[in-house]
C-alpha cells in the first residue's frame, strides 16, 4: 500500500459501495485491483473462495493472479476466481448444465466452426451457396452480444436479409442444441437467461461472489453488463476499472457508455480518478489530452507525469508509402546508434496490417531483426486444429464437426458419400455421426464405406475407454501413434524440416495438455475442455517478443502495452482516420484509436504521412490526418519537405558522430 498513491490507495480503501476507477493510460490500475484483492482478504475478512476478478485476456488474468499470489501469503489466495469473462461463463454453464439442458461433455465452437455450420445449414435449408455465412455469423454474434434471442430476433426483422438471418439464428440456435455444442457468444448469454429465469441458482452465485472487481470495463457488451449486475445483485459490492477514452472495440460489441449506465443502476456510485501517469513525458501527455478533448466525455480526466517534458512529437513527410517504410528504418538505425539503445525499444503501429508489408520489407534490407504481432496463432495452425478436433471428439462423442474434421485426416478412405450418407442417417434418426456410424447399414452405403465408418467409431470408441484413466495424455499420445499422423504430415509438407515444424507443435499441444492436468489438478476431460477454451481466447494473444526486435502491431493490438519510443505511421485521412468512419461519422473511436498509439510512448514519439499513395493500381495524393492539426502545434517537430533548419541538422550529425565514435571506442 505505500507504494500507492492517493487516489490509488482510496480505491483500493473503498469498500461502502459499487465503485468506478476511472483509470487513465499508465495510471497502475492492475496494482490497484490486485492491492484491492489483497485488502479484502487481509483487512475486510472475506474468503478468497468469494472473490472474482475479472478480465478480457488470459495474460492478463495471469499477471494478475501471479502479483495477488505475491502480496496474500501462504492459502490466503486459495480458491480465488482471477479469469477471463468467458472462463466465468463457462464454470457457471458447467456447474449448471443440467438446468441448461446440456449433456456432459458439450462442445465449444470457434468462429471457423460456427461459419462452417451456418454455410451447411444455408445449403441444406434454402438451397443457397452458404456465401452469406460469414455475414450471418457476424450478425448472430452481434445479436447475441446484445442479448437479443433468436425469437425476438425473427420478430423484429423487417426486410428479406433481416428475415433470411433470424431465420438462420433460430436454425443455427437448434442445431447446437443438436449437437450438444455452445458457441463463444453463448458462453456469457446463457449464464444471463440461466439467472433471469432461475432465482434460486441466482442466490446460489450471488452468495458464492460476494465481491467482484472487472477490468477494462469500457469493453463489456450489453451481456457482460447484464451478467455482472446480476451476480453482485443489490449489494454493490462491485469495483469496475475503466477508460472510455481507451474504448476501441465497438465493432466487436463493446459498448463504452455501460460506464454511464453504472450511474443510473447505481445512483449511490463513487467514483475514483487514476490521472497520474507512470509511462510517458508530460509533452506525450498533452498531445494525448489535447487530442481526446475533441471527444465529447461523460467524465472529464486529465493525464499527468513527474518524468520530465520530453523531446518534441516528431511529424515526418514522405514523398509515398516506399519513402515513408524506409525513413522509419532510417530513423530507428539512426536514433539507436545515437542512443545506444535496443531495437526491442521500439514500435511501430498502424491501423490496419496491410501497413506492415513494406516495413517488414525495409527492415529485412537492412537487416533489422522484428518481431510482428497477429501473426497466425499457434491454435490456428492446421495440425493443431487437427489434434484439438480429435480431443474434442474423445470428449464428447457427439461433436459432429470434429468428427467432420477429422473422418479422413490422416485418409481412411471416407469419400464424400459415405460422409453424406452418414449425415443423412444420422439427421433421419437424431443421432450423432458417431453413433451413426455404429447404426447405419449397408442400404445407406456401400458395405466398404460402412466398414470403414464402423472401424473409425470402435477405434475411437477405444481411445475413449482408454484415456479414461489416470494416464489419460498416454492414451492420446497412443493415438497420435495409431494413425501415424507424423507420416500425414511427412506426406502433406514441402519438406523434411517443415513436417518436423509441424509435428513438434504436436508434441507441445499434448505437453500443454498434461501440464493443464497437473497445475491445475483436473481430469483430461477438463483438461482438454481448458485447452479448447483457450484456444478460442488467445488466438489474438502472441508470445513474448524478442528484446532485440522492433515490435510491428496494429494500433488495436498495442492496448495495454508501452515502449520507449514509438512510430505511428500513415497518419492520413482515410487510413486514420479510416475510411469507413468518415463516411459514417465516427471519428470518435478513431481518434481513440489514435489516443490509444500516442499513450503507447514512454519517451519519444513520431508520426509518418506520405503525400502520395498507391491504392488499387492508381496513384492518389493523401491529406493529412485530421488528428495532426488536433495536436498542440507548439509540441510538433517538422522533418521531410524542406521542414528542418540548419541547427537541427548539425545537432543531429553531432549526435551520430558521438554514436559513432561511442561504438568503435
């Protein structure tokens, strides 16, 4: 506590009622919440056990676990809820799934699995060619972040697109049912319906968290709202964090005023500011404030720091998008060797990732390691998504789109037919693909075909029984072996070293899964369900970057992180601004975004635009940012376009002169 400040040490104190944090970028709010834990157990007496925290990331509900687990000594943080909304959800449907109606065992579907059954329904219900799934998916997803039910859906619809995706909601609602499936929407929408319709389990949770805390509160949709106001019910025992200028996820349902709506459910609420910054120099700072106050604010906040003024933010002109890639490298080689730095010190953002191509392209000419965010997740890889299906069929016998997936993978000889045969069985007779495989005759398919079908569902029927043990993760190893999936992949891959690749994220799923097991002392089948959750949580997480590699991201991938100096190029209208918000008037969450990217720097920042650009084949002259002119002028250090005197030439040839001689002395 006497590390805090304040105003953190008030919002750690505050226990009298639901409390607002209004954290500002820098501003230590995961010390306040993990302090606030601390304080509840060790001066207020409440159990650990009755106590959640929660958050939007897992790397996030581990860091925060990791520092509680610091501060509480001994058992004193046994049996404390630091997770993701989604882990939330789904300990509560699994807790409850008998009143849900759920087999044991049920599946949770991605978004790739979802579109996949939304395209095959469009096929088989209207005859159409399922090229509206993803469209539908997007629209069922955003209905359901809304807690909007597929009868209420189909009510409301008007027009023939709206009327074609309600009906399609309703279909896709009961063929998961079908299938003993939920999808990553449902797993905060169903603990809603669950609690508006079940008091008394209700009561059972309310009394089971007696205090909530929930990080990033400016990201919760109309259903994590919901969900948190039924847990902490009438007690208030409830401290939100939160930043509505750092609010940037509207597309994916985030719903930044439920920050106001905490005033109209709880008129009793207090509300703390977090305005001293502990990253950036006060001239980042004022940029920042400048820049934000252009926003209108239901809460007005001001960013502050004791780390000095700084150097000025750095606006550099580009004759096009080749120049603009290769004075950024230039600058970064330029800045390190007059700085004696590391290339881990700096970042570069941009809004959208077809901005990267051509820095990666200049970094690579000169040889400067990187290291690029939103890569492919190591879940999206293909032969992980092949062992995960066949886990998730070992768990749940009747995930038909894991059966789906995996029926020919390494090739069984399962033709097409055979498979459609199947599935016309099994929707006939309202039975999983599995079981059909054990049902079905040979008046349906040919007498090889069935073989073939029954063959895989005893071979599976037998892993199964096998892992049912202790030593579950052997049994699955051993079927990995069976199938001799290491020669599918030797037979699939371009090389020798690509199939090693391949098979080595293999071995470190199933390490993974063992390990899940073991730390978290759980069975396989809760093991593997862990494993598909997180899957489905941290496609958007990457690994830890090298320290000697210049960090490339989008401007939404760099939340929640700081570097010592930043570069945020393209700094034009149409692309920050993006397009898409000009022509429908929402600037407001672009110059969050870019809110966002200058909060990121901790010493120096600097901003790219490039005159000219190449779009579509055609060459279009570019205007600058709006967000430039926001800026408080004074601040701004002009470079490219005849903009640099004399004087700051030399001073910087000085510098690199001293850089230079600092190196080879």
């Amino acid at each position: 506590m006497t590390q805090l400040n304040p105003k953190q040490r008030e919002a750690v104190r505050y226990i009298d009622g639901p409390l607002l944090v209004l954290a500002g970028a820098g501003s230590g709010k995961t010390s306040v919440i993990t302090q606030k834990i601390a304080y509840l157990v060790d001066k207020c007496g409440i159990n650990s056990s009755n106590i959640a925290a929660v958050t939007f990331t897992n790397k996030a509900a581990r860091e925060m676990k990791e520092r509680v687990g610091k501060i509480l000594k001994g058992n004193a943080a046994e049996g404390l809820t630091v997770s993701t909304f989604h882990q939330l959800g789904l300990n509560i449907i699994r807790t409850e799934r008998k009143t849900l109606g759920l087999k044991s065992g049920f599946s949770i579907f991605d978004g790739t699995d979802s579109q996949t059954l939304i395209r095959d329904l469009l096929i088989q219900e209207h005859g159409a060619d399922g090229d509206q799934a993803q469209t539908i998916a997007q629209r069922i997803s955003s209905w359901k972040s809304d807690r909007i039910l597929p009868e209420e859906a189909v009510a409301a619809a008007t027009g023939p697109a709206d009327i074609l995706c309600a009906q399609a909601y309703t279909r896709y609602t009961k063929a998961l049912r079908a299938y003993n499936a939920l999808d990553f929407d449902d797993l905060i929408l169903l603990p809603t319906i669950l609690f508006e319709r079940h008091n008394d389990i209700l009561e059972k949770w309310q009394n089971k968290l007696r205090y909530l805390l929930v990080d990033e509160y400016q990201d919760t949709n109309s259903s994590q709202y919901l969900l948190v106001k039924q847990l902490i019910g009438l007690t208030g025992s409830l401290t939100v964090v939160g930043d509505d200028d750092q609010s940037i996820y509207s597309w994916r349902g985030a719903k930044p005023e439920n920050l106001a709506q905490l005033q109209e459910d709880y008129p009793k609420l207090n509300i703390i500011k977090l305005e001293q910054n502990y990253r950036s120099t006060s001239r980042i700072l004022k940029a920042a404030n400048t820049l934000i106050a252009n926003n209108a604010h239901i809460f007005d906040k001001k960013l502050w720091s004791e780390l000095g003024f700084g150097d000025p933010i750095r606006i550099i002109r580009c004759s096009d998008e080749n120049h603009e890639a290769d004075q950024v490298v230039a600058e970064i080689l330029d800045h390190k060797l007059r700085k004696r730095t590391k290339f881990g010190d700096y970042a570069v953002l941009y809004r959208g990732n077809h901005q990267s191509r051509l820095i990666e392209l200049a970094l690579q000419q000169q040889q400067v390691p990187y290291h690029m965010s939103g890569g492919t997740s190591f879940f999206a890889r293909n032969e992980v998504k092949d062992i995960m299906s066949y886990l998730r069929l070992v768990i749940n016998e009747n995930d038909d789109n894991a059966f789906l997936r995996v029926a020919n993978v390494p090739r069984r000889k399962l033709g097409t037919s055979s498979l459609e045969a199947l599935g016309d069985f099994a929707n006939k007779n309202h039975c999983s693909l599995t079981q059909a495989c054990a049902r079905i005759s040979s008046e349906q398919v040919s007498e090889a075909g069935r073989q073939r079908l029954q063959e895989f569902g005893r071979w599976m029927a037998s892993i199964r029984r096998n892992s049912e043990g202790d030593d579950g993760v052997s049994a699955i190893r051993q079927m990995i072996r069976d199938m001799d999936y290491e020669g599918w992949l030797n037979q699939l891959s371009s090389s020798e070293d690509v199939a090693q690749r391949r098979m080595s994220n293999v071995h470190f799923l199933v390490d993974s899964l063992q390990k899940v097991m073991s730390t978290e002392k759980v069975a396989l089948d809760e093991a593997i369900s862990r494993l598909v959750l997180r899957d489905l949580l941290e496609q958007q997480e990457e690994e830890d970057a090298s320290p000697e590699s210049v960090q490339l991201m989008t401007l939404h991938a760099s939340k929640g992180l700081e570097f010592p100096h930043v570069t945020i190029i393209g700094m034009e209208e149409k692309l920050l601004p993006h397009r898409a918000s000009i022509e429908e008037n929402s600037i407001d969450e672009e110059r969050r975004l870019a809110y966002v990217g200058i909060t990121r720097a901790r010493e120096t920042l600097s901003m790219t635009m490039a005159l000219k650009r190449r779009q579509f084949g055609d060459i279009i002259n570019c205007e600058p940012s709006r967000f430039i002119d926001e800026l408080p002028q004074d601040d701004l250090q002009w470079q490219g376009g005849g903009a640099e005197t004399q004087e700051d030439n030399q001073e910087r040839a000085q510098e690199t002169l001293s850089g230079l001689k600092n190196l080879f002395g």
